[in-house]
C-alpha cells in the first residue's frame, strides 16, 4: 500500500471534498483484505460487535429500508485481530491525516458495507451528523473490494459541499433526495460518480454530502471503510455505536481518545 496522498490530491480533496486514490491496494494486498473481511463477514452475522450490549435505539431496531440498502458490520477490528491488522494500517491512517490537514488522526470506526444484488440505492446523507463528535474535518477511506460501478452502486457525490458547517442530516431512508429538503442550495449541485476497480479507494470528507446507486447485478458490491477523527475530537453526546454503558462512561467535551477504541495514527 502506498503510504501517501500526492500533492494534487490533497488539493482536489480539499477542494471538492472527496477524491480517488487509485491502486491503493496492490494484486496481493486486495486479496489479504479480500480473504480476510470474507471470513470476518462469516463470522459476524451481527450488525455491532458485542451482541450483548446495549446499544441506542437505531441498532436495536430492524429497519425495512435500510437493512437493504447494504449489509452493514460495524467495527470488526474490536473483534478480529486480521481485520486490525489491516484498517489500523499507520499507511492509511498516514493518508487520511494528510488529506484532512491534520498533524494526527484517530479511527472511529470501521465498517464493511456490502452492497447485496438488488440492494436499495444509499440515499444522499452527509456522515458527521451521525457520530459521537462534530469536527469539519472528518472523513472515510471507502477501499473497493470488488469493482464498484454505475451498475452495482459506486459512490456519487456533491462536490464542494463539505464547506457547509451545518450538522443536518437526512435518513439514508427511502427517499433517496431527503437531504435536498435539508439543504435546498444543494440542488442545483451535478453529482459526480466515482466508479473505482477493487483495490482503488475514494476519500471523502465526513461533511461532503454522498449516496450511492441500487446495485441492479446479481454480484456483491464490497466495500471496506475506515472513518477517521481528528486527534483531539470531543464527545458530543450522540451515542451513534456505542453501547449505552460506553457512553455513560463519557461527558460532553471528553476527548475520544480511548487507544484501543479510537488508535491515533500520526501524519508522519
Ligand atoms: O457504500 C455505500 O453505499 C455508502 C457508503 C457511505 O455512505 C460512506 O462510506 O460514508
């Protein structure tokens, strides 16, 4: 893997709030990520790690809509050392602190996200909004494992609408353009596709707003992500994928700085 951002895509990112990292996994590489999240999905038939904990009222529910819009595994490094191994790769987190200008940056979470053949289309949403913090300069590695394209549901995005400072949101529900009712200067924005081959990668900046297509093929579409803080990021009280015991442990203002929970990786 390589281990930095080039200069133009830093600036295309800071610009436009999201961008392709090509090739960042080589052929031996994609299958070690490949062999190893296949047999961390097997594994893990549930949606959090700790089956028994309790967790907010969103991941206690099933939901019609959104348990088809992907099959979600939140956080499978807490529980599988070979997925560890890969996601809190110092490469990839020194990538994402150059991307996001930070001189450090702290995992807060991981998720594999699959899209199943015939999945429903990820509606537009923007991703600070659902976490435990609110900084402008968050973002998620979005690793390809198998091809994503038009047809199967790549990522699209708004460009240039990280420069919001506003934290609403919209359901990833089934209204696919909820969030145009939210932000309505965002309509006139043409979404931008990013069909990327298995191993490439999109960044995108937790504030860009993004969705992704139905997956209209009979094959999986599996993506690998990884979501990053910055080094100082503070409890905003929203529980998002904590357990309810987790979060009662924590104030407003604390820093999420738990190293097993939220490992930082330096820029250099
Ligand atoms: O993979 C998808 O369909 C959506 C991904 C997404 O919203 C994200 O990684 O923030």
């Amino acid at each position: 893997m390589r281990d930095a951002a080039t200069p133009e895509e830093i600036a295309s990112y800071q610009e436009h709030g999201f961008v392709v990292l090509p090739s960042l996994l080589d052929a031996t590489e994609l299958a070690r990520w490949r062999e190893r999240l296949h047999s961390a999905l097997e594994r893990r038939r549930t949606r959090l790690p700790d089956p028994g904990g309790e967790y907010g009222e969103f991941f206690r529910s099933e939901h019609e809509y959104y348990d088809r819009v992907f099959t979600q595994r939140i956080d499978l490094r807490l529980d599988d050392p070979a997925v560890a191994e890969l996601v809190c790769s110092p490469a990839l987190g020194r990538i994402a602190a150059q991307l996001a200008g930070a001189g450090g940056v702290r995992i807060y979470l991981d998720q594999a996200l699959v899209k199943e053949p015939y999945a429903n289309p990820t509606g537009f949403h923007v991703d600070v909004p659902f976490w435990s913090f609110s900084s402008p300069d968050a973002l998620t590695i979005w690793v390809a494992l198998d091809d994503a394209t038009a047809e199967n549901g790549c990522l699209c995005y708004l460009p240039g609408t990280h420069r919001t400072r506003r934290y609403d949101n919209a359901d990833i529900g089934p209204q696919l353009g909820a969030l145009f009712g939210v932000y309505p200067e965002w309509r006139s924005i043409d979404p931008v596709f990013c069909p990327v081959p298995a191993g490439s990668a999109v960044a995108h900046n937790g504030l860009t707003a993004h969705g992704a297509g139905a997956n209209m093929t009979r094959r999986r579409r599996f993506a690998m992500t990884v979501a990053y803080m910055p080094d100082g990021a503070a409890y905003n009280g929203k529980q998002d994928i904590m357990t309810t015991e987790e979060a009662a442990r924590l104030r407003v203002g604390d820093p999420l700085d738990d190293p097993v929970r939220h490992p930082l990786v330096p820029a250099v």
